[in-house]
C-alpha cells in the first residue's frame, strides 16, 4: 500500500498523518519526545504506521458475519494487548537505561534493589492498566511509568531511608534515553503476534485479519513537515510548509465550509482566513511570548500538581469565575499563588484564566478578518471544554450565530495539511 506522510513538529508533541493516494486518511500518530527532533519525527510515524494497521483489520472483520459489538470487542482486546506489550518493552529499555545510570554513578547495592523493586511493581500494575475498560489518564509512557514511578519511590525511599530526590533524578535521567529509542516502543510486526496471543481463544476471523493485515506492504510516496520545530525535520528544503498554510488545509479538508481557522498550540496562537479551496488569504499570529498558548495552560498545570487534560473539566465546574486579564507565562505561578492566597476557588481561577486565553485569541481573529462562517477551532487546546464553552461564548457576543466545527482529531490539522501538500507534490510529480 503506497503513501503520504505530514509531520507536524510541535513544541510539545509530535503528529504525523499518512493518506493513502486518494487522501484517504490511513492512520495518525503522536508522540511526546521532543528533546531529539528526529526521534520524534520517526515515532511519530512509527504510531501512525501502527495505527494505520489496525484500521486495516478493522475493515477486514467488516463483512465476515461478525456483528459490529463481536468487532469492536475483539479490536479493543487486540489493542490493550499490543499496548501493553509495547508499554513492556519500554519499560525494559527504562531498566537498562536506570541501571547504567546507576553504574555510572556509583550509588550503590541499595538504590540497585530499590529501583528494581520499583519497576517491578510498575510492570505488575501494567496489566490492570491496559485490561479492558481500563481508564488511562495518559498514552504516553513517560506519564504513565512517570506517575507509577514517583509513587513507588516516595514509599521506598521513606522505608529504606534512601534519597527520594536521587531516586527521582534517575528516572529523569534515563527517561529521555527511553524516549529517544526508536525502537523502545516498537514496531506492529514486533508486537502484533505477542497481544494476539495472550487472547484467550480469538476468534478466527481477527487471527485471519491479523495475519493478511501483516503481510499489506507499506510504501512512502513522499512526506512533508511543518510545525514548530519544522527548521530541524530531517526534510529537505522543498518538503517544509509553514503552518499557516498547514493548519488552512487540514482544517479546509475536515470542514470544507470552512473560512476562518483559529489554532492554539503549545507556542503559538493563529488566527487564520482561508478561501472555498483552503488557501490562506489573511492571517495573524501572537507575539514572540507563548502568553496564552497551549504551554502557558501546561504551566498552570504544574503549579497546581494537575494533569492538562485536567484543567478544562475543573474550571467547567466554576460558579463564579475570577476576573484575570494577563496571561504571563512568567508571571503565572506568582498571579495562581495570590489568586489562592486570596481565598479564590481553583476551579473559579481557572474559568478566568480559560476566559483570558480566548480573549486574546478573539483579539487576533479581529485582526486578521474577523469569524467568518463556518469557523473551526483547531489544536490540542481545542480538546479543552472550558476552552471551548469560552470560545462558543464569545463568538456568538461578536459576531453572532456562526456554526463552530471541532473534531475529535483537531490535534492532527496542522499534520493533515501536511500529508495534503505530500499528495499534492506527488500527483503534480505523476502529471
């Protein structure tokens, strides 16, 4: 099967969608290392190769008297069983990693047992964790064994009477070797056999899929890049796009009604106004700060030891949400401490913050042409439902009725458009 590739190298993850050549939509693929570009490039294709392989055995049960539940079902257990074999062999790489980090530095017998006795629960709780109708609050391994491993060691530490901070610092260490392993997380070819079968009697038609899914040959045609950090792709010249241009595409090729684009991502606000075929016929962008950006809302997380995907549904809940009109990534951990100080609610901080962001981000729509219909919130911080509720709010006080599209893979526009400009350059090549 031949095709394209976008990789959109963001500040804070790293997508990558590959169409097939009728610009249908294979699969999609994301990461969050970020401390080696090219790395980042290669898992992220790597995810969206493997993502691409088991849309395929999705659509092979399609048709073979299997009901749509027998599926689903079957798909999911196939999925949660590859996971955690691949979320096992990092966890493999993360040992080596931690114990050549402890070689080097010589700690000692003590922090060697420690540390095993930790990864060790974190390989039991594993199977829990990737069991059906399990709840993740990641799918990044760094979050997952992150969280698992300061649990461990904060009770370890206490009962050996060893350094909590020395243990964590070894995590940290090894985890960015973790990360930059391409072959940490691995391939479907390296994983598929293994999920298939720890199934307890799978069915023949999704061992029949399975198999004539691994056999599909996958060729790259030609890739594109774009994003943040599209300067370190390792693409040639004529193969960068801006993402002005990226995120115009895709957002053109999921909404194509769509005129106006507004894309928050970890660096950087766009406002953006496209044409009936997609073309970029204004745009506006925030200053060189990323006052708020997608990382501003990762610094608050921080500072209120919350997850980002957290964030959104606390404020949602907020009642009397605070008055907040800077949104200084500098200055806000100083401005959340006062707001506590001062008695206000978390949830209510929160909504205010929410609230700022997308005020700034109407300032830019203004500037660039206004919301024209139809409108389409692109970016992680479009999965942010305060966010969003912000946003709807403060369209329909602009400029009234206007139909906002979002969708679930709003993430991967940037990405989209990416592959289109890959299609595009192969089609113009065949011609």
């Amino acid at each position: 099967m031949n095709f394209v590739v976008g990789i959109d190298l963001g500040s804070t993850t790293t997508k990558a969608v590959i169409l097939d050549e009728s610009a249908r939509t294979l699969g999609r693929g994301i990461t969050n290392s970020r401390s080696n570009y090219d790395a980042a490039c290669e898992i992220a294709l790597a995810e969206a190769l493997i993502n691409a392989r088991f849309s395929r055995i999705a659509s092979e049960l399609v048709g073979t008297g299997m009901t749509a539940d027998e599926q689903e079902k079957c798909l999911s257990e196939l999925e949660g069983r590859f996971r955690y074999q691949q979320f096992l062999g990092q966890l493999r790489v993360l040992r080596e990693e931690i114990a050549r980090v402890l070689s080097a530095l010589d700690h000692g017998a003590d922090y060697a047992s420690v540390t095993e006795r930790i990864l060790g629960a974190i390989e039991k709780e594993a199977v829990a964790l990737f069991a059906e109708g399990a709840t993740r609050k990641s799918d990044f391994f760094r979050d997952l064994a992150g969280s698992a491993y300061l649990r461990h060691a904060e009770d370890e530490a206490r009962e050996a009477g060893l350094s909590f901070d020395l243990l964590v610092g070894l995590y940290d260490k090894a985890i960015l070797d973790v990360e930059n392993a391409t072959s940490a997380a691995g391939t479907f070819e390296d994983h598929a056999a293994a999920a298939l079968a720890r199934i307890e009697s799978p069915p023949r038609e999704l061992v029949s899929a399975l198999e004539r899914v691994s056999r599909v040959p996958l060729r790259q045609l030609a890739s594109v890049g774009t994003g943040y950090g599209r300067a370190r792709l390792p693409f040639p010249e004529g193969r960068i796009r801006s993402e002005i241009l990226c995120h115009g595409l895709g957002a053109h090729a999921m909404f194509p009604a769509t005129r106006t684009v507004l894309d928050i991502g970890g660096q950087d606000t766009k406002a953006i106004q496209v044409d009936g075929d997609g073309i970029v016929t204004s745009f506006q962008m925030n200053d060189r700060c990323a006052a708020g950006c997608g990382r501003y809302l990762g610094y608050i997380a921080d500072e209120m030891n919350l997850g980002l995907h957290e964030l959104g549904p606390l404020a949602s809940r907020s009642q009397r949400p605070v008055r907040i009109n800077s949104t200084c990534t500098v200055f806000a951990g100083a401005e959340l401490r006062e707001r506590l100080s001062l008695g206000e609610k978390r949830e209510d901080i929160l909504a205010g913050l929410h609230r700022a962001i997308i005020l700034r981000a109407m300032s830019l729509l203004a500037r660039s042409g206004g919301v024209t219909d139809q409108f389409t919130f692109t970016g992680g911080v479009a999965r942010n439902p305060a966010a969003v509720e912000a946003l709807r709010k403060l369209v329909f006080e602009n400029y009234g009725e206007v139909t906002v599209n979002i969708s679930p893979e709003s993430i991967y526009t940037g990405a989209l458009g990416a592959a289109l400009f890959a299609l595009r350059a192969v089609e113009r090549f065949d011609a």
